[in-house]
C-alpha cells in the first residue's frame, strides 16, 4: 500500500492505466466496520480492480486499518465531495466506482460492475439500494429512492455512482460543496447522458435513519433537497442538516 498526503490535486492529472476500475471509498471515523467492508472487496481486486481509500481526518486510526487491502490510501481535508475528487485524481481506472463505507456491494451488483467495466464505452449509472435495518420503513424509502432515481436519473452515493472516467473529467468531477454533490453530479452527468439504472442492489446501513428517527430524517432530506431544487446553495443547507442532526 502507498500512503500519500494530498491536498489539491488538479483532476486532469494523468498516470498510468492500469485497472480496469478503481473503487474510491471516502472515510471518516469508519474504524468499527472498515476492515470488514475492504475485506469484502478483495475479490475485485483480484479481478483487475484498484481499491482506494480516501480518509478525510479521522481521530480513530481509519487509515492505519487499510493497511494491505487497498492500492492506496489518502489522507485529505475533510468533505466528501473533496476526497472523492482526490481519489480519482491519483486512481489508475479506467472507470470510477463511487462507494460510502456504509454500502457493500452484493453478488450480484459486482457481477454487473465486472460487466459494465468490461466495455469502454463512456457511460454512468447507479444501482438500486437496499436499506439495512429493522424499520418497516426502510423498504419503502429504498423503494422510493430506486424508482426516483429511474426517473430522474440523480443518483445518490447511497446507490454506488459508476462512471467512466472520460466522462468524469468531462464535467471536472464532483462539485466541491459541503452538501448535495452527489445531487449535483447527477445532475451534471445526465445533461451527457442518461443514468443507466442497474436493478441488482448494493446495501446500504439504516443507522443514521433508525438514530435520528425515520420519519424525522425524511422530512429533513425532503424539505433539504426541495430547497436545493429551488435554488437554495448546499452551503446555505448544509447549517440546517447537522443543527437537525
């Protein structure tokens, strides 16, 4: 494992190709579950498949886990949407894997990627969600967020974002903002093309559903990104979402 420290890498970087696709986690504070979740990834790598971990500051030793199961492993200034653009920026794929620490792919989700990275055709897409937890609830929300998503084709990074990198750059990556990227770079995405909308599911955790209350937490996403639809900034937005939190 390489370890760098980085802090603006400009997304036109090149380096060798030399996997067919890179998975790029962005972390923070994931001690208690990120040994596991690289674990279940090894496979891939196995397959031609770049893992990197891009770790945003964490206080809990996250990055000292990673050692020997992934390609490399960042360190960056906080934000999600900063660190995913710094794991890109040094990935080696052809094609991006945007993956939380919260979501694990299935069987069946990793036998499509394999599919998908396969071909080099310029294309993006997302998968359907599962929501793990005991909230009756929770299928109904993964339900509303798949069938949303077809719809409109915005992805969440709860659905694991894949895009070729050609496509990538064309639209300089994730819009560094504190809230609502993934929103944002589905809405960027799909101005080229439509999302393709795998039906197999990655899984996602209920936690953060089940800890601040389900039916808490979709008033505040729905009125979030309402607002952000009619033009409220994510740095406006992003005060309200961890005051409610």
């Amino acid at each position: 494992m390489s370890e760098h420290h980085v802090s603006h890498i400009p997304l036109d970087r090149t380096s060798p190709v030399i996997f067919k696709a890179s998975v790029i986690i962005p972390v923070l504070n994931e001690a208690p579950h990120l040994q596991s979740r690289l674990l279940a990834l090894q496979a891939l790598r196995e397959q031609g498949v770049e893992l990197v971990v891009v770790d945003g500051g964490s206080q809990d030793g996250s990055p000292k886990l990673t050692k020997g199961l992934v390609d490399q492993c960042l360190v960056s200034e906080r934000g999600r949407a900063r660190q995913m653009n710094q794991g890109a920026a040094v990935a080696r794929g052809t094609w991006l894997v945007f993956l939380h620490a919260d979501t694990a792919l299935t069987p069946a989700a990793t036998q499509r990627l394999m599919t998908v990275i396969a071909a080099d055709t310029p294309s993006w897409g997302r998968f359907n969600v599962r929501i793990i937890g005991q909230h009756p609830m929770l299928r109904v929300i993964a339900w509303m967020m798949n069938r949303r998503s077809c719809l409109t084709s915005i992805a969440t990074g709860d659905q694991c974002i894949l895009v070729h990198r050609e496509l990538f750059n064309t639209i300089s990556g994730y819009p560094e903002q504190p809230l609502m990227e993934d929103i944002e770079l589905s809405r960027r995405l799909k101005f080229k093309m439509s999302a393709q909308c795998w039906p197999e599911t990655v899984e996602t955790s209920g936690r953060r559903w089940e800890q601040q209350g389900v039916w808490r937490t979709i008033l505040l996403m729905w009125s979030l990104r309402w607002r952000y639809w009619r033009g409220a900034s994510a740095e406006q937005l992003v005060k309200e979402y961890y005051e409610c939190k």
